[in-house]
C-alpha cells in the first residue's frame, strides 16, 4: 500500500509532469494521465477520463496566463471557439454515457496520425509572419465554431483538452503560427474541460479531489512548460508537435481498433 503523503507526493509530481506536456505543446494532457489512471491506478476508463478534465482545466488555465503575457492568445477567435467548444462538450458528455466508442479511437487515431504528418509536410503555412492577427469575418467565426464543437466533443469523449486536434486546424486552416497556436487552444481548453467535468459529476464520474492534486503540479508545470516552449522557435515546436502526433495516433488507433474487434469498450 502507498501511504498518503507519497500518494500526494506522487500525484503531484505526475501533474508537473504531465502540465509541462501541456503548456509546452498548448494540449490538455489528458492524453497521457488518462492512460497512467488506467493503467497503473485501475481507474475505469470513464472515471478516469473525467477526474482528467479537472486536471486539464487547470492546467490550461495556468499555460493560457503564460501565453497571454507574450500576447500569444487570439482573445476573439478563442471566445467564438468556445462557443462552439461548449456546445460540443454537451454533446459529448451524452456520448460518453451511452456510446461504446473504441472504433471511435481508433479513427480518431489515424486521422492524428494523418495530421501528423501534415504538420511535418512543409507548406507555406509553417513559416507564418509571428506578428500575423487573426481576423474575423462571418465565415472564419463559421469555421470557427465547427471547430470548437469538434474539439468540445473530442474533450468529452476522450477526457482530453482536445488541443491536439485544434493545433493543427488554427496552424493549416487558419494560419496561426505555433506559438499563437497553442496559446489560444490552452485559453479555450479551460472553459470546456470544466463543463465536461461538471456535467459529468452527476453520473459520480468526476473525482473532484483526485483531478485538483493532479492539477496543483500541472499549474506549476505548465508555467514551466509554456515558458521554455516560448523560448524555442515556433518552426521546431511544429515538427515535435507533428512526431507527437504520429505517436498518440498510432498508439490510439491500434487500441482503439483491437478493443473494437474483441467487443470490448474504452467509453
């Protein structure tokens, strides 16, 4: 049995851990504590993706801050990402309840896999102006709010900030450079991470104090992590956010797609 001081120690430093994942690549992070809870704590998966958000909000909210005080945040397109974010964290919480979803990621998996690779394909794209402004016309708020609601459902699904989905549509879709990238995905992540947590409280998913220890360290590391990410060039962070990618996609869609066939579920 692990005593309580070196469980919170431990729970701790995991969330340092996995927080400077976070603010360094402006994803949530539950793309690796999910699979820790899971694994090494036998959390059933659902809980396990829930206590996750807790996490993530928190530390998308502390990377959000670092990236804000270099002007790294797109204030109006993330609130209108948000939006859309809501609506489809909404969704996606009635999806978690009453979907067996391990064929979803496994698809999902290779569609990373794919953006992965678009992320290291040089394009035009990957050497943005760092002083590009995002505009906002009726079309941009169209796309981005089906880009939030992508996002929001992802984050529900999966227990995930669902970052590692917008990065790549703000880079290839809209423009962003890397850096500006991460900084408004963190921004948003924050307000949809906690709306999947609460709503998932009432079917006694969420484990609020397990998600805030872990969070506490993911403050701390996802300072660290946004700052040192704010240091490196945005073209470096892309092809290190494109190998990341490839990882996480292939490592969930060869689970994914090996739970769908023996009728197992990961939802």
């Amino acid at each position: 049995m692990i005593s309580g001081a070196r469980r919170t120690s431990t729970d701790l430093g995991i969330g340092a851990g996995v927080g400077a994942f976070s603010g360094a690549f402006g994803v949530g992070g539950g793309i690796l504590l999910v699979p820790f809870l899971v694994l090494a704590r036998k959390v059933p998966q659902k809980r396990a993706q829930a206590t996750s958000l807790v996490m993530v909000a928190m530390a998308a909210a502390a990377g959000a801050v670092r990236y804000a005080f270099s002007e790294e945040v797109a204030w109006l397109p993330a609130l209108v990402i948000t939006i859309g974010g809501l609506a489809g964290a909404w969704l996606g919480v009635i999806l978690v309840q009453r979907s067996p979803n391990a064929l979803l990621q496994g698809l999902f998996g290779l569609m990373l896999m794919t953006a992965g690779i678009r992320m290291l394909w040089p394009t035009t794209n990957s050497a943005v102006n760092a002083d590009f402004v995002p505009e906002l016309s009726v079309s941009l708020a169209i796309g981005y709010l089906a880009a939030g609601v992508a996002m929001g459902i992802l984050s529900a699904l999966f227990g995930i900030g669902g970052g590692i989905l917008l990065i790549p549509i703000l880079v290839f879709s809209f423009g962003y450079e890397q850096h500006l990238a991460a900084g408004t995905s963190l921004a948003v992540m924050f307000p949809i991470a906690i709306l999947g947590a609460i709503r998932l409280t009432r079917p006694g998913l969420t484990q609020w104090g397990e998600g805030a220890l872990f969070g506490a360290g993911a403050i701390i590391g996802a300072l660290l992590g946004a700052s040192v990410a704010l240091a490196l060039s945005g073209s470096l962070l892309q092809i290190a956010f494109g190998v990341l990618m490839l990882i996480i996609g292939g490592q969930m869609a060869v689970r994914g797609f090996r739970q769908s066939r023996t009728g197992s579920t990961i939802g």
